[in-house]
C-alpha cells in the first residue's frame, strides 16, 4: 500500500458520516414536518422547537440541509468512483439505500422545480412526487434502522 | 344582451384555449406557464354598490360543490384538534366559510378631503405561485394551467396548511367529510378546505365566472393577464386611483383598482377570521426559491473536492 493512499475506509465514521447522519436527522424532520402534525401533536410546544410549527422556515431549512446531502453524496460518490472502486464494492443493503437515496433526490428536485413561479403540475403528478418522496424516505429511515441492526456497512472490500 | 354576447365572444374566442385546458383534460405533463397563460380578474371597487348579487350567484352557482358532513364528527386526539362545523350556519354572508366563498368587505373612509364608502368583493386572490397549492403535503390542490388555484375535495385531508401559509388566510375547514374519515379520522386530517376556485368549471366551458356574469355594476373584468394589468394601470391612472394584488406575494390574479390607497382601506376593513386583510404581502415563496440556487451548487462543490482530494493522492 502505498504511503499516500486514502486509509480511510468508507465504513469509517469520518466527518462525512456525521455529515451525512446530521443532514438526514434533519431532513427527516423538517420533511414530515411539510405535515400540518407538530402543532397538533405539541411538537412545536417543545421549548426551542416553536420553529417547527413553521411552515416556511421547516420548508427553508429542508432546502438547507438538501444541499449540504446533495454535497455530501455527490462527493461521496466521486471520492468512491475515483479512489476506492477496485477495494470497495456495494453491499446489497448499500446498494437498495443508494437506490433509495437516488429516488429521493430525483423526487426531491422535480418538487423544487414545482415550487417555481409558472410551473404547473397537473395533480396526479405532484399527489405521486410527494407520496413517492415520502414513502422514499420511511424507506430510507427503514433500510438504515435494518443496517444499523445487523451491522451491515454499505461497502465491502474487495479481495 | 349585446353586452353579454360581446362578453360571451370574447371569452369564447381569445380564452377559450386557456379556458378549456383547465379542467376538460389532465395534461400530460408538466407545464411551465410564463404567467401570460393565466386569467386574471381586475376589480373596479369604486364600482361596488355592495347589492351582494355576486355573493348570491356564487352560492347557487356552487352548491353542488358545498360539503354535506356526516354527523356526529369523529372525536379528535388529541383534543387540541378542533371539529370546525358550518352545516348549521350556512347562511352566514358576513365573511368567507366553506359555504360561502366570496363577501363584500364595505366601510368608510375619508381621502383627499372626501368621504369615501367603499366596498371590496373578497375571495381567493389566486395568487400566480399559490403556496396553498404547492405547499400542500398531499397534492391535494392543483394549480390550473390558466392560474386558478383549486383543491381537490377527493384528496384534500383537512390539515388546513393551505390556509396556515396563505398570505389572506382564505381557505377554510369543513369536518365530517373527505378521506380523512377512511383512514385515521380521528388522529389524522379533519375535513376538506374549501375556497373559490374561480367557477373554474365555467370558464372550461366558455362561460364567466358567476359573481362576474351576476354583477349588475360590472365591477369585474376576466381576462389574459397581461391584459388586465394593462387595463388596471390605465383605469388607476384615470381615477388617480391605487392598485392592489398585482405585486402582493410575488403577482395574484386578482388585481384591484380603488380610488382610496389600500393602506387607509385596510385600516378602515374589519379585519379577522374569515375577513381578509389588504396589507402589503411579499412573496411567499421566494425565500425558498432562492436558495434552490444552492442546490445546484452544492453537488458541483461536492465533486470538485473527490476531484481535488484524487489529485492529491495520485500526485
Ligand atoms: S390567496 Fe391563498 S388560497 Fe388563494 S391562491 Fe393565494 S395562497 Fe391560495
Ligand atoms: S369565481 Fe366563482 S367560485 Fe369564485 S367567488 Fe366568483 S362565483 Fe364564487
Ligand atoms: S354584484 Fe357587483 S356591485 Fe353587487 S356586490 Fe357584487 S361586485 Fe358589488
């Protein structure tokens, strides 16, 4: 092994992970909460939570946390195809979550783009984009719950 | 007659096209309307008597549409949730319910050393990018292709976030019906919203809106909305008067045109549930467009640095 080669194992928890785990948490709360539930269920009653009563600001802070996890997978992925593809390959628990996470942020971006001033969906098509990214993401929150469970990492190394 | 037939002509021929796509077919896909392709309705309120014949043409033109609840209501968990009943007050005409969707906001005021009674006909502003529409979490309200803001009674679950974002706090709750009650009635949803959606099933085919064709004053004017801000502009300038929705949360289409500034009129309404105000209203959905830029960017820098760290490493 050379002495500048990345050491770093995709498995690690490196600054990435954390990343990634705080941009997740994040979206997953600020996603259910586009649901009229925290005011209702006193989620919002929670001192420092009041916030997440509003709609706006639940709905700014998801674009947020959007685009640092769009950083943060885009990276990965290059970092992945660039350095560690002949030592690493997807487990299938890593392949189905990539798979999800594809499918979130494909459902994620069409919903940008439908928030745009002069972009009309027809209601089929913005009724399915939504229920789609939502059960994307319980999707999501499953597989990782799965994972976590039965220690199974995204990536396995190649012999 | 020959009033009415110019009208008829009129919508027939040059929105007819608009017109029909909004509800005779689902497009097939997504449709980018650079704001031309809408209606829009100008209101000359200092032509508004306050007779309320629009206000009554709107309910019998909309009955069929008005909810009939199923009682006793589900109880609801918990017990913050409140039942929102109107069955029993469906007559009330002071301000917007879910059987009354349009009411005539009347007060006095005094400008430019005259006294002024004016009257303001309310109702949904459909606004051009309508948060109620596209920040419902179910896709249960639908933006026509020619502007109208619309939901769908089918799908909406009552949670009232359309009303929660938006700027006038029009659409208002109805429980006891809708698919709430067929999934968790008691812990989920609570009714269906309702709203003028614009008789948008008139002007799919051909024909005005109620309150419009019911107006014995002509207050108001349906048309492309390019041509109504013209017409708006050039009636303010006539009046030396003040134009209100054409700018408010980022364009309605919904444009007033009154002889008394709206910051007086809006101190001078009566303001509350149900009574809209006329406050200015910066675009709603703007902040989050904005940072949609972001997205883009984020992914780009996201590459640049596996690229940069391949590099390094490789070196
Ligand atoms: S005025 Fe309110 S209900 Fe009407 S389109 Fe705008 S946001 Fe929706
Ligand atoms: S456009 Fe139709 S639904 Fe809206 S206020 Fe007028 S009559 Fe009522
Ligand atoms: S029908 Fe015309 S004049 Fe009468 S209240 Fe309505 S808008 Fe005003």
């Amino acid at each position: 092994m050379k002495a500048n080669e990345d050491q770093s194992g995709p498995n690690r928890k490196t600054l990435m992970w954390y990343l990634y785990l705080i941009s997740m948490v994040l979206l997953a709360f600020t996603g259910f909460g586009q649901m009229p539930i925290y005011k209702r269920y006193y989620i919002s009653d929670i001192p420092g939570l009041a916030w997440s009563a509003d709609f706006y600001t639940t709905h700014l802070i998801h674009y947020i946390f959007s685009a640092l996890f769009l950083g943060i997978a885009a990276y990965v992925v290059f970092d992945h195809l660039l350095l560690k593809k002949k030592r690493f390959a997807l487990t299938l628990s890593g392949f189905i979550r990539s798979a999800i996470i594809a499918g979130l942020v494909a459902t994620g971006l069409l919903l940008v783009i439908y928030n745009f001033s002069g972009v009309a969906f027809p209601m089929w098509a913005a009724a399915t984009l939504l229920v789609a990214h939502m059960t994307l993401a319980m999707a999501l929150i499953a597989a990782g719950f799965i994972a976590l469970i039965g220690r199974k990492p995204w990536v396995r190394a190649i012999n | 007659m020959s009033h009415q037939i110019s009208r008829r002509l009129f919508l027939k021929g040059g929105l007819a096209a608009a017109g029909t796509l909004a509800a005779s077919s689902i497009p097939a896909a997504a449709s980018i309307t650079d704001g031309t392709g809408h209606l829009a309705t100008l209101l000359d309120i200092s032509k508004c008597i306050a007779c309320g014949a629009c206000v009554e043409a709107c309910s019998e033109t909309n009955q069929s549409k008005y909810p009939e609840p199923e009682k006793p209501f589900p109880k609801m968990v918990p017990s913050r949730a409140k039942n929102v009943d109107w069955s029993e007050k469906r007559d009330v005409d002071d301000r917007l319910t879910p059987y009354n969707w349009l009411y005539i906001q009347s007060t006095y005021v005094e400008h430019n050393g005259e006294e002024h009674e004016v009257n303001i006909p309310r109702r949904c502003m459909h606004c051009t990018n309508p948060p109620c529409v596209k920040l419902c979490p179910f896709g249960a309200a639908e933006q026509l292709k020619n502007g109208i803001a619309l939901i769908n009674d089918n799908l909406c679950l009552g949670g009232a976030k359309c009303k929660t974002v938006c700027p006038w706090k029009i659409p208002e709750r109805q429980s006891g019906l809708g698919i709430y009650l067929d999934i968790l009635p008691k812990f989920a949803g609570n009714g269906v919203m309702y709203k003028c959606d614009r008789c948008y099933d008139r002007i799919a085919q051909g024909e005005q809106p109620a309150c419009i064709e019911a107006c014995p004053e002509d207050v108001q004017t349906i048309g492309p909305r390019d041509d109504i801000i013209r017409q708006a502009h050039a009636l303010a300038k006539e009046m030396n008067g003040y134009i209100y929705g054409e700018k408010e949360n980022g364009g309605t289409n919904t444009i007033y045109v009154s002889p008394v500034p709206f910051d007086k009129l809006n101190k001078a309404i009566e303001k509350g549930k149900g009574k809209p105000h006329l406050k200015p209203v910066k675009d709603h959905m703007a902040d989050g467009n904005n940072l949609a830029a972001a997205l883009a960017i984020a992914p780009i820098a996201g590459i640049a640095a596996a690229v940069g760290k391949f590099y390094k490493m490789t070196k």
